[in-house]
C-alpha cells in the first residue's frame, strides 16, 4: 500500500514538472514575471536569458549622465549624505548594475561602483554637436586642456572664459577632443556651449565658419568683448590678418574668431575675399619707434630670432597668415608683422 501511494506521488510531480517546463519553453520574446524584487526575465534568441530589473534596465546596459548643468555625484551608498566617490561629468558614460533604495541605481563609472541617482541617468547616448566651434562657458576663469580624457590627465594650457575651441569629436569621460590655439586635447563638454550659426547665413551673406580677412585700416582692428566701440579690446587684429566669420551683431559687428579668441570687429573693416598682398620683393621696415621683431612662427607669441631696426629692409618670401610675412633678414629667416613693412 505504501508502494502505491509513492508511486501515485511521483507521478504528479512528474506532471507537474511536464507542464511547468512545456509552459516555459514555449517562450519567445514574451516575459515572466516573478514577484521576487520586481525582475522581469525575457528569453532572446538562442535560449538567453535577460534580466530586466524594475527600472527598466538590464544589467550591463549603457546608461549616460543627464539633466545637470555640470556633474553629478557617484557616492558609497544610496543615500545623498553617502560619502562621494567620484564627481561624473554631464554626458558621461556608466553601465548599469542594479536597482538601489532611495532613487538610486547601482552603477560602475570608470572603473568604480557605486550610487547614483536615476533622475540624472539616461538610456539614449546623448547626440552632441561636434565638428564646429564651441566657446567656453559656465566657469569662473578658465577651463583645462588635458593630455587624456580624463580629470586626473597632465594639464596642457588653460583655457580662458569665453574663449573659442573647435570640437573635433566626442570622447570618453564626458570629453570632447577639441582644438585651441594650435594645440589638440581634452576638455569637459559640460563647460562648452554650441555658437550659434551651424552653416546659416547672416545679413552680411557670410555662412557659419566662413573665412574673412582684415582690410581697408592702416595697421589693425581691434577685436573687442562686445558690440561697441567702446568695448574692452581683446586684442589687435593685423592688416591683412584672417579671422573666422561665426555670426552678425549689432552696431555694424561681426561675430567673429582670432587665433582662438571670439570677440566682436567691425564689419565695414571684414572681406571675404582674400588680399592679393605683393611678396616676393624686398620691403622696408616702417610704421615703428626702434625696430620690429623677427620670430621662429607667425605668431606674436613666438620666440624672438632678433630685432630689425626701423629703416632696415628685408626680403617677403611670402604671406604666413595671421597678418605675418615669412621674410629674410640677413641669413635669418623667420616671421614679421606685415602691418610694419612698407615696399622699398
């Protein structure tokens, strides 16, 4: 009698198990619910299994830093008075772990795992501008051009408030590469805004990033912090020295960019076309008190080769771009301003 009965309940469990596992394998892309920790688990293709947690994320799923102005706060635990961890950049990447208490995920960043709050994470990679000119905003003085993508990098060159990069593309870290001055590194996107332009045309007829070049003035214009003649002058812009054309402004100025500086110049003083300066022919230094300098680049922030006194002539080999002319003094060959020679 024994026997019997065990045999009857070995053949229920039997059935049992038949139609929990006939229930299960019929599965495709549907999902069954469990009430443990509200996860969801969804059978993919090749019998995977994924597990989606009650945030409507999966583990290991990309996640990146949103809705802040600069960073937000990896901290110990899920908690806002956890101690923090590491600060995570606007825009940066993190992977996704698990659900936490108190509005929280647990997340790894860089490398470390921690806390952070859902409202400031996102499922869609953010789509940022790149390729175009971006000015320097949301500091106090100056933002740092970085050798790696990363806060802990060797520092390049700080960057001035207000001052213009070219974004090269998006990197790691909440990065942009970007260029400055001369020099390429990293800077945080979140202290970058667009310049607004993007190809338009202004009132000039001029379009977003369009070359134009300084002419009709005897030495130079001045590059100034706002549209008035009466603004802070940034700095000199030499005859026949380019700039970029990024938007119209009031009062008769351009928006515009020298050596990586924005700033306001008048237009009546702008053309797009470039001057047709003589070279090739020897010229006289003028227009000076005692001498002009001769540098190893078209830069005024070049090292100095020598002085050229005022009266002395030299031999234009040819136009070097930002109001220089590559010449030959001597057996020296380097770099002058052109606003300071005269033909001989």
């Amino acid at each position: 009698m024994i026997m019997i009965k065990r045999r009857i309940t070995i053949l229920i469990i039997g059935i049992i198990c038949m139609f929990m596992f006939s229930s299960c394998s019929g599965l495709s892309s549907k999902s069954v619910k469990t009430n443990f920790n509200k996860i969801s688990f969804t059978q993919e293709k090749g019998g995977l299994m994924k597990v989606k947690h009650s945030s409507g994320y999966f583990y290991g799923q990309s996640l990146w830093v949103a809705n802040c102005k600069e960073y937000i706060t990896l901290r110990e635990s899920a908690s806002t008075s956890a101690d923090a961890l590491a600060r995570m950049p606007l825009y940066a990447h993190v992977t996704y772990i698990a659900d936490a208490p108190n509005g929280f995920l647990q997340v790894v960043y860089n490398g470390l795992t921690g806390y952070a709050l859902a409202e400031y994470l996102d499922e869609y990679e953010p789509q940022i501008a790149i390729g175009q000119y971006m000015v320097v905003v949301k500091c106090r003085e100056s933002i740092t051009l970085r050798k790696n993508p990363s806060t802990k990098a060797g520092e390049i060159c700080q960057i001035p408030l207000g001052d213009v990069v070219y974004a090269v593309k998006e990197s790691a870290n909440g990065f942009y590469m970007v260029e400055y001055k001369g020099r390429t590194g990293y800077a945080l996107a979140s202290y970058l805004s667009s310049i607004n332009g993007g190809g338009q045309t202004g009132s000039g007829d001029y379009y977003y990033g369009q070359p134009l070049w300084v002419v009709k003035c005897k030495e130079y214009i001045t590059l100034r912090a706002s549209a008035s003649t009466s603004a802070e002058a940034l700095d000199r812009i030499p005859l026949y020295a380019q700039v970029t054309y990024i938007g119209d402004a009031r009062n008769g100025f351009l928006y515009v960019i020298y050596d990586g500086q924005s700033g306001y110049a008048l237009e009546e003083y702008l053309d797009e076309y470039e001057p047709q300066v003589a070279i090739g022919q020897y010229m006289t230094v003028a227009y000076c008190k005692q001498s002009i300098t001769l540098r190893k680049k078209p830069s005024t922030k070049a090292d100095e080769i020598c002085q050229i006194p005022l009266g002395d002539v030299v031999y234009a080999i040819k136009d070097a771009g930002n109001g220089f002319y590559m010449v030959t003094y001597g057996n020296k060959t380097g770099y002058v301003l052109s606003e300071y020679l005269r033909y001989s």
